[in-house]
C-alpha cells in the first residue's frame, strides 16, 4: 500500500533531507507566505505556501514540493517555480520520496539528480565564495521582535539590497506599493548594515546613515519605525542645530531629516515661523564632509529628488561617494523619468495588486460620479465676480480659475450620502481654499454635530492640522472623520481605517494617482474594502497601459543625469512645504478667481456607477462583470428551477452567497446590478434569473401580489397565523430577501406583536410546523 502525503514526507523525504546536512534549523515546512486576498466578511482567500523552505545562513535557497508515494514527482513542478519565481529563490525540488527532480531558474532548466545538495554546495552555487566581510553582510539575520517579523516580499527587498550593497553598487532603487512597509524595509536594511559593521571605506565601525524625507510626518514616522535603534539615531533640524550652537549633530549613526531643513534653496524665498523656526532653511548639509555617510536612503524618492535642479540633487551630489538607496511607490517613468535615470532600474518591485491579491493590502471598489455641472456653459447671468476667457468651463478649470459655491456644495452632500458617517474618509481637493470650502459645504450637511467632524489639513494649519492628522490616524478614536486636504495627505501618511478616498481635483499624473490611492489600502481589523469616490474621471487611469503594466525600459543610471531636465511641476502649495510644517513658501500672485452662482439650473447627481476590480486590479467595466457574473454562477445550477430550488431555501441562499463572496463577488455588488437594470423593488433572485436564463424581472411586491393571490394565505383557517403570514410577507415587501433568512423567524414573531414565539406557534399546531410553514412561503414565493 502506497505511503500518504504526510507519511512520504515524514518516512520518506525528512530522512534524505537531513541525510545532505540540512538540520531542523534549516528547514520551515509549510512555509505560508501570503495572508490571501481580503474577502467580503472579514474571510480570506486562498494562502499560497511551499511545502518545504531550505534556509542557510539566514538566506532562501530552495524550496521543495512533497507528493504522495505513488504520485509523479513532477506534478506540481510548474507551481513550484511560479512560487519560487515569486520568492525570489534559484533552486526548486519536486519529489515523491524516491526520484529527485532539481530545476535551477538560474540556468531555466532541471535534471534528475540522486541526492539533494549540501547546505554549503547550495550556498556556494548562489554566492560562490564571498569574502568574510561580504559574506558576514548577507547572511546577518533579520530584526525579529515578538511576533513582528518581515513579510517575504520585504525580506527580499531587504537582501536584494543588502546584496547589491556588498557588491560594491552604489545606486539602488526599491519600487515597493504605498502600504507595503518601505519604512520598515529601511529599517531592517539599516539594522543589518549597522550590526555586519559595513561601511564605505571597510574599516571596523558601524556605518552613518541619512535617512531623507520631504515631509516632517514622515521623518517622524521614520524614526518611530527605527527605534530598536534609539539610541543611535538624532533628528536634523533647526531646534536641534540651534542647540548646538549652530552646528549640525555628528555623535550619531542614524539621522534623519526633511530636505528643506538641510538644503540651502536658491530658487524661492522661505519664510519661517519665528515661534518655531524648526526648518530654517541655511544649508547645513554642507558642514557635514562629503564622506561622512555611507548611505543615504530617499523616501519618496519620485517627489524631484533626483531632478538636476531640485535641492535634493544638491545633498545627493554633495555626499555623492555614499551609496543612494531610492525608495518610491510609483514604478511608472512617464513623469518621474529623473529618478529612474538617477538610480537605474530597481532591484526589487512589489505591486498594488501583488499586495492585494497577497492579502496584505486592501482591495477597492470604485464609484464614478457624474453631475450635470462637471462642464460649465457661458451665462452673463451667473458671473458674480471676475471674467471667463472662454465660452465653456471644464472640469480641470473648476477651483482653480472658476469656483462655483453650489457645485462644492452638490459634492459634499453626496459625499456624505455615499459613505457611512463614521467611515473616516479623506477628500483630496484642488488646492488649500478648495479644502477650506468643501470642509465648510461638509459642515452645512453633515448629521454628525461634533464641530471637528471634518476637518482640513493642509500646510496653512501647521501645529493644528498636524494634530488633527494624528488624531484622524488614532484607530481609537472617531474624530476627526473627514479631512480634506490637497497634496499634503498624497505620501506616507500612515491612517489604517480609512475607508473613503474621494477625488474631487483632477489626476493627471499616474505617480500621483497612485501615492493617493494608496491612502485607502493599508490593512485594517473588519475592513473588507475601501471605496473610491471619484467625481472628476480621476478613475480613467486605471485603464491606462501604465496602470500596473510593464514598466517603460529606463537606460543609464548610477548617477547618470536627465539629458533634458524637466521644469518644476506647478504644484500646490502644499507640496512645497514640508507636509505641515511651519515653512510658508511665497509664490507670485495669481490672477482673481471667477466665481459663478448657478441659477436657472438645478444642480443635481446624473450618474452613479460602482465598479469592482479583478485581480488584474483594473475595475471591471459593466459588461465584463456581468459575463464574469454569468460564468461564476454558472458553476452554481443549469436552469431556473435549479436557482430557485438554491434561493427558496434560507441555509442554501445563505451557502451560494458565502460562495460567491469567496469569489470576490459580495452582496453589495449583486444589490447594486438591481440599479443596472432599473430593479431597485425587485429580489437578487430576479436580478441572477434575468442574467442566466433571461427572464422577466418581477418587483418584490408583484411576488408578494401572486402569493396572496394563491390558495396558500387561505389554506391557513387559523386568523393568527394568517396574520402572521401576510406580515412576513408584508416585511419582504418593504425589506427584501434578508427578512426571509433562516435566523429571522424569531425577530419576525417579536416585530408581529402577534404574541410569544410559543404563543404564535401554537396557531400552526407547534415550532416545528410553524418553522417549516416558514420555509415553504418561501417556495410560494419564488414559484
């Protein structure tokens, strides 16, 4: 009798393991290596994992596929280098406890081999032989705290990186999806670095490393992030400096600092707030010497830091022998073409839709809506102030050349109509008096009375937005609900719980759409999905080739400049400022707004379209939806008595549902296919019957029509439980199928007023009868 799976493993393939060296320190069976993508009820998808993990030296060398006995050995193979080629590992085994099958993806072929290799000859085959130094680099273990410890897709940034540092390169680039832990990565990258003891010139220190950012919340982030390393870290900034007598701090290994506190800026004119003066702008990057760092890792690295003219280009060549490690979310080069030209092609990228079809980030659905005033048509009538250039406004014009009062007003009331009110939700505006004026129409509809409910948080708040930022980040806490802000919350900004991201400014730019995305993905305890409220066709980029797609080749690199330098994008005043900060940049004046009131038009939602994203993470369009519906169900039953036999009966309408959730498709998707086809009063069963088998949708309240029609009512001569029958029915009417569930008879004989459960029971002649009464009105219904 053939040997079981779990019996080849253990009697087996265990013993030939350990047989070539590899003791239990070495191998992980069962090795899960994702969470599985977030479901609808706070349930999971499917978890990928490798049977066995072969680890050396804290490195992945191999991983193994077991089969049972009297299996094939190389079934599975293909799987087996999909996961390998995910986790980033060159050697693949597949075997049934006999016959050994190696497939090295380094040279892309395999062979049948008699013996598995020793941990050393497998080491040696991915390494060769590395020096001492080089060798200590790679293989120090990571950073392990309790239960804290790196995803797979950080532990190979991390080793990515730290391999490329002990082969001498210089400039890296991690791309790595908003809410994927590039701080933490920074982290683990910097902790190995600093106890391995490399350094530049390989003398026996620890290294010194600037960690730069653009924004004081997420130097401050950063640093939290890093505090098994406290003690060795030091924040630049201009109190700090101030105490020292004007000098920068030298007596640390870690510094961390926001560019404008260190660079000395040629182009604009700075002011500071006297009370603070925090980040006085005086150059102070220059009294450090050239060599003082042997790194200097970038943050947001896409936000011009590589841009010939930008200041951060100024430190980066003032400390240009340390190595520059880049990191970004956006991996698209169409408008960050410097910073892939500065570092080169990145060593490690991780996806949005890795991350949330590997359950660590959040799916989302999208809602796109339309209003009859996303153009303006000319009308001498409306002007209050000022003088339109052209005939016809469009949607890149409003808050920025034409503000009409009504119009934030119409976008906040449907705001508030299509979220939860506790739903923290972040609302990206045009620009800091866009944020002002939606925060006030916000106020005006707002059923909430708490005066902080929304809030704007933009640089003009300093300390008080900031406090309201942290505030809003707090998963304890309520309030603030909303913020509206502009470019100030598009990076780093860590908030869990947001459930909303509301688009009301125009996104041309992919790197921008995605850092505001990523505002809604981070995991949450009971958050299934976050919704993107998208009222300026913001969304329309989720069709573009960019979008998650190839990245465009990139040539040059290590230092390499942009050929032609881009001009400073016209940006928001928020985004030149720190994020916050008590640093108020002054730009040239700009020309008087027109501001129009509507008023022979009624301002009003035309349109509102919900769409879902596949596991592409492009949300579907309607018609591939619905034939995505039609096949998924099509696994469920062949006709319509098959359907109906599924959804008269309470426990199998309960188990398809459960199904089709664990198929990404949950009941808010099959509700709103009611508003596809005009079917808000009928039943889903209707809805899934038009869609399979191309039936009449009937309302709820034709279906409750036939069944009073019908001789089932009158077969019950008992006045109570007639009584009790048409308020069941009565319920579907108003409520919908969920009245009907199988948990739901004990509710339904307390709302009746008919009496005890016993009490009414005893009108069908007992609980059992009157529970299966129950359930065939349910058949009645769907007849």
């Amino acid at each position: 009798m053939a040997l079981s799976e779990s019996d080849t493993r253990s009697k087996l393939i265990d013993p030939r393991i350990k047989e070539s060296e590899w003791n239990e320190s070495h191998i992980v069976r069962e090795y899960f290596f994702t969470d599985g993508r977030k479901l609808i009820g706070n349930k999971r998808g499917k978890q990928y994992f490798v049977d066995y993990l072969l680890t050396y030296k804290n490195t992945n060398l191999a991983i193994i596929e077991a089969k049972a006995e009297n299996k094939d050995p190389l079934d599975g193979l293909q799987q087996s280098i999909n996961y390998a080629e995910k986790l980033r590992i060159d050697f693949v085994y597949t075997t049934n406890g006999h016959k050994i099958y190696e497939h090295s993806l380094k040279e892309g072929n395999g062979r049948w081999i008699e013996n598995y290799p020793t941990p050393t000859e497998l080491f040696e085959r991915k390494y060769g032989q590395p020096q001492t130094k080089q060798e200590a680099i790679i293989t120090y273990p990571f950073h392990i705290e309790g239960s804290m410890k790196p995803r797979f897709y950080q532990q190979i940034a991390v080793q990515k990186t730290i391999e490329a540092i002990a082969d001498g390169k210089d400039r890296i680039l991690l791309t790595l999806a908003t809410g994927t832990g590039k701080t933490y990565i920074s982290f683990q990258i910097v902790y190995r670095l600093f106890q391995s003891k490399w350094n530049r010139d390989g003398s026996d220190r620890r290294p010194k490393v600037l960690f730069l950012a653009d924004r004081n919340v997420l130097a401050d982030q950063s640093m939290n992030t890093f505090n098994p390393l406290e003690k060795d870290c030091v924040r630049i900034n201009g109190k700090e400096i101030k105490k020292r007598g004007g000098k920068v701090p030298t007596n640390a290994n870690v510094f961390f600092a926001i560019y404008q506190s260190i660079a000395e800026n040629k182009n604009r004119v700075i002011e500071v707030s006297e009370e603070d003066g925090e980040d006085d702008v005086k150059g102070y990057y220059q009294q450090y010497p050239s060599n003082f760092f042997d790194l200097i890792i970038i943050d947001e690295c896409h936000r011009g830091s590589a841009n010939d003219e930008s200041s951060w280009r100024e430190i980066l060549n003032h400390f240009k022998s340390a190595v520059h490690l880049g990191l970004t979310a956006t991996p698209k080069r169409d408008d960050n073409g410097d910073t892939y030209k500065y570092f080169g092609d990145p060593i490690y990228e991780y996806s949005l839709k890795d991350g949330i079809n590997d359950g660590f980030l959040t799916p989302y659905k999208v809602k796109r809506i339309q209003t009859n005033i996303d153009e303006y048509r000319f009308d001498p009538n409306d002007i209050i102030t000022g003088e339109l250039e052209s005939q016809i406004v469009t949607l890149e014009q409003f808050e920025k050349q034409i503000v009409i009062p009504k119009r934030t007003e119409l976008i906040a009331k449907t705001v508030l109509e299509n979220m939860n009110p506790m739903d923290k939700t972040i609302v990206f505006c045009v620009n800091q008096q866009h944020a002002s004026d939606m925060k006030i129409a916000i106020d005006k509809f707002k059923t909430i009375k708490d005066n902080n409910y929304c809030v704007r948080v933009t640089s003009d708040e300093g300390d008080i937005g900031r406090n309201f930022l942290e505030m809003f980040q707090n998963n304890d806490r309520d309030i603030p609900t909303i913020l509206t802000s502009s470019k100030m919350l598009t990076t780093g900004v860590d908030a869990k719980n947001v459930r909303n991201v509301v688009l009301t400014a125009p996104i041309k730019s992919m790197t921008e759409f995605k850092q505001i995305i990523g505002r809604g993905t981070r995991v949450y305890e009971g958050k299934d999905f976050f919704t993107i409220i998208d009222f300026v066709g913001a969304t329309n980029l989720f069709y573009d080739d960019r979008w998650d797609g190839i990245p465009e080749e990139v040539s040059g690199g290590k230092g390499e400049t942009s050929p032609t330098p881009r001009p400073p994008k016209e940006e928001d005043e928020d985004s030149n400022t720190g994020g916050g900060d008590n640093t108020i940049i002054v730009d040239p004046p700009i020309r008087e707004k027109v501001t129009i009131d509507i008023r022979g038009k009624k301002l009003k939602v035309i349109n509102i379209e919900t769409t879902y994203v596949g596991e592409d993470g492009i949300p579907l369009k309607t018609e591939d939806y619905l034939e995505l519906l039609i096949g998924v169900l099509g696994k469920f039953y062949n006709n319509e008595d098959g359907l109906r036999e599924i959804w008269s009966n309470p426990k199998n309408r309960k188990d398809l549902l459960n199904k089709l959730k664990e198929m990404n498709i949950d009941e808010s998707q099959l509700d709103d296919l009611k508003q596809i086809f005009e079917a808000q009063d009928s039943d889903i069963y209707d809805v899934l019957a038009h869609l399979s088998f191309n039936m009449d949708i009937k309302s709820r309240n034709e279906r409750v029509i036939a069944v009073e029609n019908s001789d089932f009512v009158e077969k019950y001569h008992n006045e109570k439980a007639k009584q009790f029958i048409e308020f069941i029915l009565d319920r579907y009417r108003k409520d919908g199928v969920k009245e009907l569930d199988d948990d739901k008879l004990g509710k339904l004989v307390d709302l009746s007023g008919l009496g005890t459960i016993r009490e009414v029971a005893v009108n069908f002649g007992g609980i059992p009868q009157m529970g299966h009464e129950y359930l065939e009105l349910q058949k009645e219904i769907y007849k």
